[in-house]
C-alpha cells in the first residue's frame, strides 16, 4: 500500500481505496454471509489503512471502490449497501463512492449524503439486469482488445451496453474499470486511450466527469 501510493502521487493518479469482504485466500470474490454492522466498521478498518498511508506520503484519497464480491453483493443487497455507505460517511463524507448505475450501492451512497461515480467495465459481460456476469461463466471475461474497447466505446459515447442474452441496456458511465489481474489489462487501456480520443472523447478526472454530467443530459 505504501508503495502503491507513493508511485500514485509520483504519477499524479488519484488514488482510490479497494475495501473488500475479509477474505485473503479467495481474493475477495466469494460472498460471505456479513451483516451491515460488520461491513460499516470492515470498511473503516481497510480505507482507515489506507488513509493513513496517505497522510504518511502527503498524499490525497480520492475516492471508494468496493472489490470483487463485495462490489457486486452490495449492488443488490440493501443492508450491505448500507454499511459500506455508512462507513465511509462516517470516515470522510467528502469521497467519492464508484458504483453501478441503479444498483443498492447507489441508492445507499446517495441516501448517507455522498457522491457517486458511475461506473462500467470493459473486461467483463453484464447480464441483462446490468449486473456483471458471473467469472465462472465461460466467455464473460473479455481478452479480446477489440471487442473490450468497442463495448467501452458504446457505453461512453451512446450510453448502451450489449448483455450477453443480446439486450441493449441503457447506463450512465463516468468511469471505466479494468482489472489489473486480466493479462492484457495494459494493451486494453493504451488501446482504449486512443481510440477514445480519436472519437474525440476527452478523458478527465471522475469530479470533473461528474460535474460535466450534472449539467448535460447526453449519455455518459
């Protein structure tokens, strides 16, 4: 972490807090049975670390991510949803919370008084409720830069997305996630970075994103 941070700020990256469910051999991506209570103060235990590391570097946090699992548990379950809300409020009311358009997590965020960023991924197949798909289906982590910039390119620029049973879905996007554990994470974003400023798209800060969005109806 405390290197993480020091390379952000050399970098001038915002940096982000990824709290997940305490579970250090399944990487966070397998749902355990938590209450609300025990996301709030799990959620101050992990974004506290890395504030502090922070604060050691002067260096800024920016925003709140929930990871694997917890991410796509708290998009339909309220009470989880919930406690991460109220954890983070309770920490620091001024971070941003990334989350899904629609999903609990947003509700939950907006309810405590905080902002949200709206996020899609490109690596990953969304069901035709706008959930991410399962990574145990075959197919639903997507490898191939074309098809992973092209759905990135459809959600930034017209606000759609194509689900795996081939329903358009709307959504509103103000950022982008790709995972750091897919092989050709680097490729996707190079690749992405220019194709998206060739279609004229003009990448900038999620806060900027956001304020831009709350004066403009165009998707995205």
């Amino acid at each position: 972490m405390d290197t993480t941070v020091v390379l952000c700020k050399q970098a001038g990256v915002q940096i982000g807090a990824h709290p997940g469910f305490p579970d250090r051999v399944g990487f966070g991506r397998r749902v355990m049975d938590i209450t609300g209570r025990e996301v709030e103060t799990d959620i101050v235990y992990q974004v506290g670390a890395l504030e502090a590391f922070c604060k050691r570097n002067g260096a800024a946090l920016h925003h709140v991510k929930p990871h694997g699992a917890l991410y796509n548990h708290a998009a339909r379950n309220q009470e989880v949803a919930k406690g991460i809300a109220a954890g983070i409020a309770s920490l620091r009311p001024d971070l941003l919370v990334v989350c899904q358009t629609g999903s609990q997590m947003e509700k939950a965020a907006l309810a405590a008084g905080l902002e949200v960023a709206y996020e899609g991924f490109i690596d990953r197949a969304y069901n035709a409720d706008g959930t991410l798909a399962s990574r145990r289906i075959e197919g639903t982590l997507l490898h191939d830069t074309e098809r992973a910039t092209e759905q990135a390119l459809r959600m930034v620029i017209e606000g759609t997305l194509v689900a795996i049973d081939g329903s358009v879905l709307e959504l509103r996007v103000d950022t982008l996630c790709v995972h750091g554990d897919n092989p050709d994470a680097v490729d996707f974003v190079r690749t992405l970075r220019g194709k998206l400023q060739a279609a004229g798209v003009e990448l900038k800060p999620m806060r900027e994103i956001i304020e831009l969005r709350k004066t403009s109806t165009a998707p995205g």
